[in-house]
C-alpha cells in the first residue's frame, strides 16, 4: 500500500505508509537528527510532528474540561470558553516568541558553533524568566491574583 506525500520525499514524491510510520516514530520518540543536510521537506515534518501533536493534545485538553465542567452549569463552560481562548493567545505569543529563539540557536547549531548555540539558549532562558518576573509583578500589584482565590 503507497500513500502519497508531497512533501516528505523530493526525488520520488511518494512513500509507502510504512515510510510515514518511521518517519513518525522517529519524530515522537525525540532521537536525535542531523537536519543540516538532507531533504528540507524530510525535516520540516520531522520537526512539525511534535508542535502538531502539542496543539491536538491542548483541544482534547479543551474539550474534555469543557464534558466534566458541564455538568455543573452553563456558567462554567462559558468560563472555560473564556479562560481557553485566552489560553491559545498566550500559547501563540509564547510559540511566537519561541520560533525566534529557535532560529536563532538552529543558525548557530547550521554554522556548526556550538558554544555559541549554547550561548544563545542561555540567554533566552535568562530573558524569558525576567518577562516572567515583570509578568508576574504586574498581576500581583494590580490584585489579579484575588480573582482567583476560592
């Protein structure tokens, strides 16, 4: 049996399923790859897998707090409506942030510059700590955490 996928194989554009199970396998189980050469379109499946699966997951997330919280009221699963799509703008400032941070430790890893990767993946962990500090100062100055307390 052949499934086509146009974009896996470039010589061929077509791999067997067979094909498309390993290449899974290998992108869920975090081996590590060297995507430096090779097929740009074997590694942009490789590397879209697990952001794929972390955005299903976040809907069955949604969806599964929204059948236990319906049994309460319509009150409550108009809050977790609420509260979710809040939730996806924070999930897209932060995957926003973290493809920059990711391009640029790629480029130095691409360059074959190491410390210098290193360097950079330093730094943004530094940075994203102090925006978390300055993100938690606000919400304690201006009382948001009292909305919260049962």
């Amino acid at each position: 049996m052949s499934i086509t996928l146009y974009f896996i194989n470039m010589q061929s554009n077509k791999i067997s399923l067979k094909q498309f199970i390993q290449y899974f396998k290998i992108a869920v189980t975090g081996k590590d790859q060297e995507f430096t050469s090779g097929s740009i379109r074997k590694a942009v499946f490789m590397l879209s897998i697990p952001m794929i699966l972390e955005m299903l997951m976040e809907s069955i997330f949604a969806i599964v707090d929204i059948m236990y919280v319906s049994q309460v009221s319509v009150n409550a699963v108009a809050t977790i409506g609420l509260t979710e799509s809040v939730i996806t703008l924070v999930y897209a400032v932060a995957i926003g942030l973290s493809m920059a941070d990711t391009a640029v430790v790629a480029r130095r890893v691409g360059e074959t510059d190491i410390k210098g990767a290193s360097q950079v993946a330093v730094q943004v962990i530094f940075l994203r700590v102090f925006v978390a500090a300055i993100i938690a100062i606000i919400w304690f100055k201006r009382g948001y955490w009292k909305a919260i307390q049962v």
